[in-house]
C-alpha cells in the first residue's frame, strides 16, 4: 500500500471513528426515521469572574475549627477567630481550704494547619457578654459580643502540629496557649459552680483572637474528641491550697460538649486583584477561590441553548474541567477539592442533580495537583430541555468552614490554563 493511501485510510478510521452513526446499539431509543450521530465539542464560549463569598453557617458538630491569620502575596490578608463555652463537669468541686491558682494553660487538640508554622502568633482571650447555644447557627461575619479588655494574652512561635507533646496524660499535637494566671484565681474563687447554668452565666464563654507576624498560619482544633478518660481540649488550673504544694492539683473545663463557632474576616485592599471583583476581563484570565467565606468563582455559558436551535440533543457526557495556576504557591497550597453549584434567578445556590445523583462521578477533587473536573451531564440536559433556567455556575471551596486555602485558577480566556467545558452529544435530526 503506498504511503498515501495508508495515510488517507489513517485519516478515515479516525473520521468515522469520532462522528458516525452508533452500530445498532441503543438504536431503538431513538424516534422512527430519525438518525442519531455522535458529537464532540470543547469550544463552549464560557465567562468567567470572581467575587466576594456570602457569609457562611459555622455550628458546634463541625469537625474542626480554624484560629489564626494569613498575609498572603496574592490574596491578602484574612484570619479566623474562635470563640467557645466550657462545661462544667461536676458542680460544687471541692478546691480545699484557701485555694491558690498557680497557672492556667489553654489545650486545644490540633488536626492541621495551613501556611507557614515557623511565624509568631499573638493570641488574646475575651470574655463573651452573651450567651452562645450549642444547637444553635451562627454566621461567620458576625462577632459575639465581648468585653473591650482582654483577660490573657500570650505571644508563641513556631508551633508546628506536626509534634507531638505530653499534657495530662494526652500524648497528641496540641496548641498551649499560657493563661494569666490572675483569670485563672478569679475563676477558682468565683463560687460560680452550683450548676453549670449557674457557671455559664458567670463566664459565658471564650473569644480568642490571633495576629500574626511574617505570611502567617492558620490552626485546625479538634475542639470535640475526648478520650474514654480525658479531654483533649481544655483549660486546664494547676493549682494548691493550704494542705498542698503549688501545682500539685488540677481543674479542668473542657470544650467538648459546648458551643463552638468561628468568626472569619478578610482585608482585600492588599490583594492582586483588589478593584477586579465581578470584571470580566479580570475573570477571563485568573479566577480564585478561598475559604473561611472568601472568594467565589462565577461560570457563565451565554450561547449554550444554540446547541439546540436546528435539532434536538441528548447529552451523552460532559465534563467541565479548570486549570489551577500554581505559579508561587508555597506554603499556598491549593483545595483538595472544590465545589460546583448551580445558579437560581434569586443568585442562590442549589446542588447539580449530576451531584445528587452521584457525589463520587460528580468529580471535584484535584488530580496530579493540576486539574479539577466535574461531570455535569444532568445539569446541561436540563438547560437544553428548558426544565432548568441557564443562569450559571458558582464554583467554590469545600468545606469553606473548616480549612482555610485558596486557589488560584485559570479563566475562560487564559492562554494557557483556559477553562473548558467538553461536551459529547448526540444529535437527533
């Protein structure tokens, strides 16, 4: 066989390979008379740009809480507050004749980070002024109230979790926060423990802020696990009394079983793209998405419904698939996974049948530490059929909550990072 027609018979199989008519399989899905042929397209117009994240719920069963900041070269500055209740465990506990507080330590079981452990951290502790409900919803821009001074403060360097250390008999990475041990004797003398709503209302709870030095770190506490025999987040009082040695007796009010929440902020004027939010041009290159109620990244498909101007379609699959641009990450690293949700007429989100129906096909984690796909099958069928409105994508951080990365990803027009939406389709003439 010459070379050109090995080259021509080459090009045929591949031709008929990508668009030609399904052998018999399937077939009687389709109306009489009518011929069905298979498609490929990954050249959707897509727009694409970022904003500012609502407020997002933090309760008391999450799985982690966040403290601490970040002055980030790209993203500016953000941080996250704690606050939280202690339990009583027993009332009326017997301190002995004339007890003296020796000192106070803060435990707080330690699951992650993210940034740079080796920075300074400045910690102080408020009292709150209110009271704050386990079952309760809190929303992560709003603050509880609190008094104006701090009752501790205390300033540590180079907590790495990654090490672990013995404390009341816990092996285990926890964050020691020293506590003024002035707090800690009016505490132990308040006689605030006849019940614990008796001690609830004398001390209503924690805030606990943190400011950081260098490009910063944010801490993940377990603030709920407790061992068969002890808590692994507290306070903790050494303390003694006329019959005793300084130190030689302990206290505890642990965390777990009270009310935890977060308070997140950030500082924007500072940030790459300060004055881009909502700019399709801006969008159309370099899009982000952060954590802690940060950034969303907002997907548009304006010409999608041509699709369907001459001929009827049935979406076999499609495949939404984004780019992440780590230029200078770092100690940045970006989501594991992300999030996509549809867009309602009110600018609400709501979840992707592809979603409901499967969460593991539905895809989002980040594979290689380049590339985020989503299957989206369901979601375009329904825009093409009209039983759903086209009024977008919002993709965002999972579980913005409990971790606080950002990511950087590429927008619908980047050269090199493009997002893409790849559809395979048949159409039905």
């Amino acid at each position: 066989m010459s070379l050109f027609r090995t080259i021509f018979f080459l090009v045929f199989v591949l031709m008929a390979a990508s668009c030609s008519k399904p052998d018999g399989l399937g077939s009687d899905l389709f109306p009489g008379g009518d011929d069905p042929w298979v498609n490929a397209i990954d050249t959707f117009t897509l727009e694409t740009t970022f904003s500012t994240e609502d407020s997002i719920a933090t309760r008391s069963d999450f799985n982690a809480y966040l403290l601490g900041g970040l002055n980030d070269p790209v993203f500016g500055n953000s941080g996250a507050h704690l606050y939280t209740t202690l339990k009583l465990m027993s009332s009326n506990p017997s301190f002995g004749s004339n007890p003296r507080c020796d000192s106070v330590k803060l435990s707080l079981l330690t699951k992650g980070y993210y940034g740079d452990t080796t920075v300074t951290h400045h910690f102080r502790i408020f009292k709150i002024t209110e009271l704050l409900y386990k079952d309760s919803t809190r929303y992560s821009h709003n603050k509880p109230t609190i008094e104006s001074t701090p009752v501790s403060e205390a300033i540590i360097t180079g907590y790495n979790p990654s090490d672990s250390i013995e404390i009341q008999g816990v092996i285990a990475p926890q964050l020691i926060i020293p506590v003024d041990t002035g707090f800690g004797t009016e505490i132990l003398t308040s006689g605030a423990f006849a019940s614990e709503t008796a001690f609830n209302d004398y001390l209503k709870g924690l805030y606990i802020t943190d400011s950081i030095s260098g490009s910063g770190c944010v801490y993940y506490f377990d603030l709920r696990e407790a061992l068969p025999s002890n808590f692994r987040s507290k306070l903790i009082f050494y303390y003694s009394n006329d019959t005793t040695s300084a130190g030689s007796l302990t206290f505890e009010l642990p965390l777990n079983g009270g009310a935890h929440f977060n308070y997140f902020w950030h500082d924007y004027s500072s940030a790459v793209f300060n004055g881009q939010f909502n700019d399709p041009v801006s969008g159309g290159n370099l899009c982000y998405i952060q954590s802690m109620a940060g950034i969303k990244t907002q997907i548009k498909m304006p010409f999608l419904l041509n699709l369907v101007e001459s001929h009827q379609v049935s979406i076999n699959r499609a495949v939404l698939e984004i780019k992440v641009d780590a230029t200078g990450s770092g100690d940045w690293k970006p989501h594991e996974k992300l999030g996509l949700a549809g867009i309602d007429s009110s600018g609400l989100a709501y979840f992707l049948q592809d979603n409901i129906d499967n969460t593991v096909t539905f895809g989002g984690d980040l594979t290689s530490n380049t590339t985020y796909s989503f299957t989206v099958t369901r979601y375009l069928q329904q825009l093409l059929n009209n039983s759903r409105k086209n009024y977008g994508l919002y993709l965002v951080a999972s579980g913005a909550a409990i971790n606080a990365n950002r990511t950087v990803i590429g927008g619908s027009k980047n050269p090199g990072l493009q997002m893409k939406l790849k559809v395979i389709f048949t159409s039905i003439n």
